[in-house]
C-alpha cells in the first residue's frame, strides 16, 4: 500500500517509509534505455515527513542535472569554426569553378548564353533565399564543408541560424564572382602579370624577382587562398572577397577588349508567378508581412488607408504574436510551402488535426511535430486509461467511479474558440495577400467554421466560462498576504484585488495607475482614469472618474498614497515592472498572481484577476444601481440618448460614491498594512471586526 504525497513531487509513502520515485523522462529515453524499470527508486529511510521532504528536493534537483547532463548534445558552434567554415566554402566555390572553366571545351554563344542565364538564376536563387531568411539551401554545402575539414556540425545549435545566413551570403558573393570571372572580368592584374610587369618595366633584376609570385610557389599552411595557377589563369583573386556586382574598371597599362556579355543576351530570372502576376509568399513570410502592415496602423489594406501608428501598436502588442503563433503552427503541420500551393485537402487536414493537439503544445520550441504531438497524447490517454481501469476494477470501485477517474486522465486539448481564433487569423493572412495580388481568390473561404459549426462546438466542450468571487473571496482573504504583515504596505499583490473588486477596474487600469491619478473631488477621494504617459486605456468610454470605496479608505489606501508622494515616486506600485513581451504590466503580475493561487490551493481557471471586475458588475445589478450608474463606473459605452446628449457633464461623485459603497463585501478579516492589530485569523475574526472598523 502506497500514496502520493500531493504537496511534494516525487515522495510516495510505502509501509516502510518514505520513497523517492521518479520516471524516466521521455527524452532521455530517446537517447538511452537505462533500465527495464519505468522509473527510479530510492528508499529514503525515514517516517518523518519534514525530513523527507528535504531529501527528496535533493535528489529532484540531482536528478534534473543528471537528466541535463544526458541530454546535451554538443558544445556551442565557436566564432573560429564559423570563420574557418566560411572562408573555406568560399574558397572551394570558386575554385571550383576555375577548374571547371579551365577544363571546359569550346562553346557556342547559344551555350555561353544559357550557362549565363542558369548562373543569373542561381544568383537571384540564393537573393530570394536571403530575403525570405530560407537557410535550407546552406545545408548541403556547410555539411560537405565540415566533412571535409573534419569539424562535427551541430545544427540543432542556436548559432547554426547565424551560420547558415552568412553562408548564404559567402554563396551568393561566390557566385556574383564566379559570373565575373565567367565573363572574363577579373579584379586587378592576376598573379603572372604583378611578376612579370616589373621584369619587363626593367625596374627589378630578373635575379631579385619575388619568388612568392612565381609559378609553383607554395603558400603558408594558414593562409587561405587558392594555390597559385599556371600564367593566365586567376586563382589567386579568389582569396579576395567578393564585391558589389559593378564593372570593374581595368588598369591603364592592360589594354581590354569588348566585354564578353555584350555579345550574349542577359536573360535575367524571376520568381515564379502567381496566376495574377506576383510572387505568392511562404506561409511565415506571409505572416510577418501582414504583421508589418498591421503593426504600422493599417486595417482594411485599401490604397485609399491612412495609417493609425496608434492603433498599430496596440494591435502589434496584443494580436500579434498569435498571428504569428498561428502562422509557425501551420507551417510545421504542412510544411512552410508557397500559399498558391497550399491544397484543399492539407487545409482540411490542419483543422482536423488541430482538436487532437494537446493544450500546452508549443509550435516554436517543441521537439515534436503536431502530428507527432497529437498521436503522442493520444497514445498516453489510452495508457493512463488502461492503467486507472485496471486498477479500479482490481479494487472493486463503482462503474460510476471508474468513469468519473477515466474522464479525469484526459488530456487537455485545444478548444474550440482557440481553433477559431487560428482559423480565423489564417483568413485574414489569406484575405491580406488576396489584396496585394499575391493571390487570386480567398483559400479558407471553404474551411474556415460558420457560426452554427463554432456553436456546436462549443455546446459539446465542458464549461469554461468566467465565474463571479462571490463566495470565494473569504477563502482568498485569508491567505498569507491579506493576513501577515506586509513587508511592503504598497504590494501590489495586496491592494490590487482590492481595488478590482471594489471599483471594477481592468488589471492593466490598475497597475498602471499613478500617484496623481488619485485626486480629492468635491471632498471625495476618487481615482481618475485617463490616457496620460506610460498609460494607456481599452476605449474611449474607459475614461472615468470612480470614487474610491469605503473599505479601501479604512484599510489605509490614501496613506499609501501620501506616503508615495513624500518618497517622490511617480507610480502606485513603483516597483512593478513592465514584461518583456507585451509591455503591459499584466502579463508580469498575472503569473505571480497565477502563482500565488496554486501555492495557497485557491486555484481555479474559472476566476482569475479579470473575475474581479466581474464580481463588481455582478454586484452592482444585484444592489439594483440604474444601469446607466454601472456603465459609467465600469467604463462601459452608454447608448442612453437621454444620458448621452442631455447629461453631458456626467453624474455627480456623490451619486457614484453611493453606487460603489453600495456594493457590499466583508473585509474585516484583512490586516491593514498600516495597522498595529495582530494577524487576524479565522478563530478570531469577530473581536477583528469590533477592533478595527468600529
């Protein structure tokens, strides 16, 4: 007989003791077959559950390292190799194609033309490369390379992306220098000429002519250039690197003749066409263009569109990196292939595959393809079903039972809203390339789900939907930081729940509140929310004026106010700091709330921070304010003409006050940060009340 012990990974408890079992993780199955255990087992010789706890942190943290260790490949591709690997692939490039030309017979200006046209083809070949960031076509040639020098490539390296693109670059340099030398351009006097000029000039004695310039020389064992040809040939320009496709202009004393490609006709290639005309894009091309367009302000792409740089922004922060997840998600179901070739069947297939991929499956960093990904969770459901089964029949459970734990060892999977939302940014992608001609009709206009489909849907998915605090707020209250004394009286952990469930403000409205933002009007304290600097609101209506609500006056929010104002800081909460991605306050404080609520186990995906403003909503209908009241205090849009045009300057704060002091919630088990009361508690939550709000 063993259990799991909930509050610490790894640690069961068996008759004998406390245990340490861990699984072998899949990745290191992949690489390895430790053992036929399924799993490690340790003994840890003790009953006593502190003391457990603490070895088997140890042995986690050891067994992270070790899993580590077995795991890592290879060692970062070094700034050296990737020069060495360069500059060979340059070298061997073009000397390449003076053997082949050296070696080749006569031609025909018919053949001299075609050749030139396939060496055109190749250059804007690897240009389009360059553009569209396509680093397969280096593959190949940094493979054939590295073989020959003998150094190991690890292209799941970070740095193999940087290595590849600049391979692209020393390609096309090499093949913009072989055109020239093909066409009989050459870059200064070759090797025999630079010896021989001053043997004929008579300025230099035959005797002291340079030895290194002479036929048959050999050069150092770490220089990188080609060996030195036979008179007339032009090996030694290879070393050189490669410059802008410009006419060189010859030395005076070298008489030219008639450049060789005056007489061939240049047939310079383009990108394959569309049916209208235009190179159709690949599918994350396409998406980064529509995010540029996007980003910068425009909307409905007509050439008539003036851009809104602001609205682009805030589109580019909140949308735009799930346009961009959808885009690299359909690029590894089907491939990063062209738009114009994308099939109605591999459409089809997307969708389909879509409902089957796990929720937490991440298309940028996973190992695993989608399709690999999908039939991975399947698989694992039918295990653990197979397993929890087993298990429960053995021990004699109910039918009901069985069923109710089966549906519990379900894997979460993507939800009907969230396809949605990709199928419906594919479209867009889609519609976008439509209007600058790139394609000629709309691909998804078949796929994309109509209303009663996406209704169906989501009828058959188990609720999700946001639920009010009420009833809950009691069990958040008494948590650690609504309980102890704070070692900041401004954490924002503390104070903002309170003023969200208080006044119904957005999280990002109350993060990003300043000091002076909270002013005294007509002698009653009220926070102004307005678009200033740094700030930034949701719509016009979310320009408002709240009073502040009699329990945050009583657990000391004006004294923080004035305490910020004595400290000179700007901010009420100084110390949040904006995250990296989305530059909002939220998405940093969201994962410490998000934190906070599964250490103390009031965890629940129902209610999160935004349920606040729904309980304050909620809460105001249930105190029967007018709706025109709420709308005002939630920021909501008022399409009341007798409210619009006949009450323009808005309702009095005292008729506000009433509105939010008329929602009614129980905060006398909450410490005052500013407080010299003791650690409330529920055992003595009634004396707490009489002393602190009497």
């Amino acid at each position: 007989m063993r259990s799991w012990v909930s509050a610490q990974l790894h640690l069961e408890y068996r008759p004998t003791g406390y245990h340490w079992r861990r699984r072998w993780p899949r990745r290191v199955l992949r690489i390895c077959t430790p053992s036929k255990n399924i799993s490690l087992l340790f003994s840890l010789r003790s009953h006593v559950l502190p003391d457990a706890k603490a070895l088997a942190q140890k042995l986690t943290l050891l067994s992270d390292i070790a899993f580590a260790g077995v795991t890592e490949r290879t060692m970062a591709i070094a700034p050296d190799i990737i020069e060495r690997l360069l500059v060979e692939l340059c070298r061997f490039l073009i000397e390449a194609a003076d053997v082949a030309r050296e070696m080749a017979p006569l031609r025909t200006p018919e053949v001299a033309a075609y050749d030139l046209a396939c060496a055109n083809a190749a250059v804007e070949t690897l240009r389009h490369a360059i553009a569209t960031r396509d680093r397969e076509r280096a593959r190949n040639p940094l493979r054939e390379v590295a073989a020959r020098l003998g150094i190991p490539l690890d292209e799941t390296d970070p740095d193999w992306q940087r290595l590849a693109f600049r391979a692209l670059r020393v390609m096309l340099e090499a093949e913009q220098e072989n055109l020239r030398r093909d066409r009989g351009e050459f870059q200064g006097p070759c090797a025999a000429l630079q010896a021989a000029r001053p043997l004929v000039d008579g300025t230099v004695p035959i005797s002291s002519a340079p030895t290194s310039a002479t036929f048959g020389s050999t050069p150092g064992p770490n220089a990188v250039v080609l060996p030195v040809a036979p008179p007339g040939s032009d090996s030694a320009a290879a070393s050189q690197p490669a410059a802008p496709v410009t006419q060189p202009v010859a030395p005076a004393s070298v008489p030219t003749a008639a450049p060789a490609h005056d007489l061939i006709p240049q047939v310079p290639p383009a990108p394959e066409p569309c049916s209208n005309g235009n190179p159709c894009p690949k599918i994350t091309e396409a998406t980064e263009l529509y995010v540029a367009a996007r980003s910068r302000g425009y909307k409905s792409f007509k050439p008539t569109e003036q851009a809104d740089e602001k609205a682009g922004a805030s589109w580019a922060r909140n949308s735009g990196p799930n346009v961009r997840s959808t885009g690299v998600l359909i690029a590894r179901i089907i491939g990063n292939k062209r738009f114009d070739e994308i099939e109605d069947d591999e459409l089809k297939m997307i969708w389909e595959l879509m409902p089957r991929l796990p929720r937490n499956y991440q298309a940028k960093t996973s190992k695993l393809s989608p399709q690999e990904a999908a039939d991975d969770a399947d698989a694992t459901e039918r295990r653990n079903r197979e397993i929890t089964r087993a298990r429960l029949e053995k021990q004699g459970a109910s039918p009901g039972k069985i069923e109710s734990e089966l549906l519990k060892d379900r894997i979460a999977r993507l939800r009907a809203a969230t396809i949605y939302r990709h199928m419906q940014d594919f479209q867009r992608t889609t519609v976008f390339l439509v209007k600058k001609g790139h394609l000629s009709t709309n691909i998804m206009a078949d796929h994309i789900w109509e209303k009663a489909e996406y209704q169906r849907r989501e009828i058959l998915q188990e609720d999700n939907e946001r639920q009010t605090w009420c009833g809950k707020l009691d069990g958040l209250f008494r948590t650690p930081i609504f309980q102890d004394k704070l070692d900041d009286v401004g954490d924002p952990m503390f104070w903002a729940p309170l003023v969200a469930v208080h006044m119904g403000l957005r999280s990002e409205e109350v993060l990003q509140l300043h000091v002076d933002d909270i002013q005294v009007i007509d002698d009653i304290p009220c926070i102004v929310l307005k678009q200033g600097p740094g700030q930034s609101l949701k719509s016009q209506a979310s320009r408002r004026t709240i009073p502040i609500h009699d329990n945050l006056l009583k657990l000391g929010f004006m004294q923080l106010v004035a305490m910020l104002k004595r400290a000179g800081e700007p901010r009420l909460f100084p110390w949040l700091e904006r995250s990296k991605t989305k530059k909002t306050y939220t998405e940093t404080f969201s994962k410490r709330f998000t934190r906070y609520r599964h250490e103390h186990r009031i965890y629940d995906a129902q209610r999160d921070f935004h349920s606040f403003r729904t309980t304050f909503n909620h809460l105001l209908i249930q105190a029967e304010r007018q709706d025109s009241h709420r709308r005002a205090l939630m920021g909501h849009v008022e399409r009341d003409v007798g409210i619009t045009n006949y009450n323009p300057g808005g309702f009095s704060m005292t008729t506000l006050r009433d509105c939010v002091n008329a929602v009614v919630i129980d905060v006398s088990m909450i410490r005052s940060p500013f407080g010299d009361v003791a650690s409330a508690s529920v055992t003595d939550l009634g004396s707490h009340r009489a002393k602190t709000f009497a």
